[in-house]
C-alpha cells in the first residue's frame, strides 16, 4: 500500500476565506482511500474580502500586488500550523477571471512563493492545460468524486459554493457536469450590502422575505440557465448579467430578494438535475449553501415534487470536499497521473494538470 500526506487548498468564489485540509491518501490496489487529519477555514479580513470581489476589474499591477498578497497570507497560516511528513501542497488559487471560451482562465495566490517560503512542492494552476485543449478548465472536481466517494449509492453530487455546480455519475460510466447558478457570490452579496453580514446563518434573513413573482421570473429567462453541458461561470457574469437584473427590486425590500434568489437557486439547480431521466436521484450535498437551512429546505420542497432527495453527509465533508478533492488532484499530478475528465469538462484528451513548483 503507497501512502502519501497532502495539503488541499481551496480559496472559493464565496469569499468566506481558505479551506486547508491536511490529508492522507493511501492506495491499496485500484482504489483510493483517505483520511482528513486536520481541516480548517482562516477566515479574510473585509478588506481582503473586498479586494476578491473587485480583483476581476482590477489594473494588471494590482492583480500582480494581489497574487502576492494572498501568497504571503496563506504561507504565513501553512507555516504556523506545522504540518508534519508533507509530500506536496495542492493549491487551487483564488479564481478572478474565467472565460475559457475566450482561451483564458486565471487563478491568483502565487504558488513560486508558497514552495519557496513553506519549502514545500507546490502544485497549482490546475485549470489552463484543460482550456488549452479546449475544455472549460472546469469542473475538475468530479474526478475526484469518482475515486474517493461513493458513486454507485450517490450519482449525483451538488456543491452549493459561491456557484452551484454538479456531477451526475452514471451507471455506463459516463460523467455529466456543469455549473448550473450562481449561489454565495448571490446570497452573500445581498447580505454584505444590506445586513452587514458575511452570509445570512441558517437562511433566516431569507426566511423572514417573501416571494417577488416578477424578479423571479425575470432571473428565470437568463440565457445560461438553458444553455448545454459542459458550461461554466465566473464572478464577472454576476456582475454583468444578474446583478442588473436584481437593482430595480431593492426598493420592494432586501430580504424579499433575498428570499426570491433562493427559490431561484433552489428551482435551477432542481430543473438542470431533472434534464435527466431517473426514477429517482440521490444528490450528496456539499458546500457551504448546505448550512442555509432555508436554501435546503426549498431544494427538498421542489426536489420532492420530482423524486429528487438531497443528502448532507459529516461536516467536514460539508465544508472541505472540494480543498480535499485538489488535495487529490495534486498528488495525481506529483505523481503525472490523469487528473482530468473530458467528457466533463470539454476538452481533447486527460491530462496531468496543474503545475509543479520546486521550493
């Protein structure tokens, strides 16, 4: 049995700050196995948060002084924790831009400096070779699904992060992902702008609203929603293509906005599972969009109109799948074995993806 230790990095587009997973991942045979031994959130400060979410409109100067900054901040957090018998670090960065259909995808969190001051390989840069031969450099994550959880009981996974994206195993084999909406980049938007809070806990400001038919069905006619397999997003198209939408509705009330974005998230990522034929689908819930009790609540109430139960597995899978999963991703890539799946995200062929760098 081949044993290694891992540390994943995930800095996720909900800006609630980095997930750091100390991992082992053992191989016995074919099958893979692991264990989370330490995982934790270092939370950023609200300027930094702030910074995150403007970083896509930012001068390239300041995307270099910023790449560095959150190098810095996150070697500083590695270095404190002591993590014993590591054989490499996998950070996924802090995605700002993301436009692959453009040829371009760019995640920040200098991993030169990480190696050096860690004194630690680091792998990074896990989404450009999957764009360059076409893909959407996303969703990475279901290869790990595939090798670390199980699939046959739980085709479905969803992650409810700052978007809402998931993968549908099926029997034949055959992966389907996609993002499918935009989920804490919405809701915690809405909270921080209103409330003063990072996100809303439980779902509670949510709650206390009340339906607006009309912005929900004008969030409803967007174009993405109707759009095919594989697909992705980023930040900007928030910025750009929902955000509009919402301002004029603000006036009838925030939580009432709040609330009706929830139906919307809930009634999307419904719609996009039932695309599929199924008697009945099993989804593995994970992210932080699991804690909103209300959002939760809403996907059970338009799943079960359609035969569709959503699971929440052991919290710290809830929280740290993803940090886990490129934990994952980089010891496949240590190693310079396939880490990508094309029919999922798009592109020619697998690949090892991701870049190593030496400290």
């Amino acid at each position: 049995m081949h044993t290694y230790h891992t540390l994943g990095l995930m800095s996720g587009t909900s800006l609630d700050g980095l997930d750091m997973v100390y991992v082992q991942l053992r191989k016995n045979t074919f099958v893979w196995k692991y264990d989370i031994i330490s995982a934790k959130t270092f939370s950023y400060s609200k300027t930094l948060i702030s910074k995150l979410a403007e970083a896509h409109t930012f001068s390239v100067q300041e995307i270099c002084l910023l790449d560095y900054e959150l190098a810095a901040l996150w070697s500083e957090w590695i270095n404190k924790e002591q993590y014993p018998l590591l054989d490499c670090i996998a950070s996924h960065g802090h995605t700002i831009l993301h436009a692959p259909e453009q040829g371009y995808t760019l995640q920040i969190g200098n991993p030169a400096y990480i190696a050096a001051t860690t004194k630690i390989p680091v792998i990074s840069d896990f989404r450009r070779g999957d764009v360059a031969l076409g893909g959407n450099g996303a969703p990475l994550v279901p290869f790990g699904e595939k090798y670390l959880f199980d699939v046959y009981h739980y085709p479905v996974f969803l992650n409810l992060g700052g978007i809402a994206n998931y993968s549908f195993h099926e029997k034949s084999n055959h992966i389907i992902a996609s993002d499918i909406v935009f989920v804490n980049i919405l809701l915690n938007d809405i909270t921080m702008r209103f409330f003063e809070q990072p996100y809303d806990p439980d779902g509670n400001i949510a709650r206390s609203g009340r339906l607006i038919p009309e912005l929900l069905q004008n969030l409803e006619k967007w174009h993405f929603l109707s759009q095919k397999p594989p697909k992705s997003l980023g930040r900007e198209q928030y910025e750009t293509e929902i955000k509009p939408v919402l301002e004029p509705y603000f006036s009838l009330g925030a939580e009432n906005v709040l609330h009706t974005c929830c139906h919307f998230v809930a009634k999307s990522i419904v719609h996009s599972l039932n695309n599929y034929e199924h008697s009945q689908l099993q989804v593995f819930v994970t992210g932080g969009g699991g804690h909103n009790r209300f959002l939760m609540h809403l996907l059970q109430e338009y799943g079960t109109k359609e035969n569709i139960h959503f699971f929440l597995p052991e919290k710290s899978v809830i929280n740290y799948k993803e940090a886990l999963i490129f934990a994952f991703l980089g010891l496949m890539r240590w190693l310079n074995l396939p880490n990508t799946l094309p029919s999922v995200t798009g592109a020619e062929k697998s690949i090892s993806g991701g870049a190593i760098w030496l400290p």
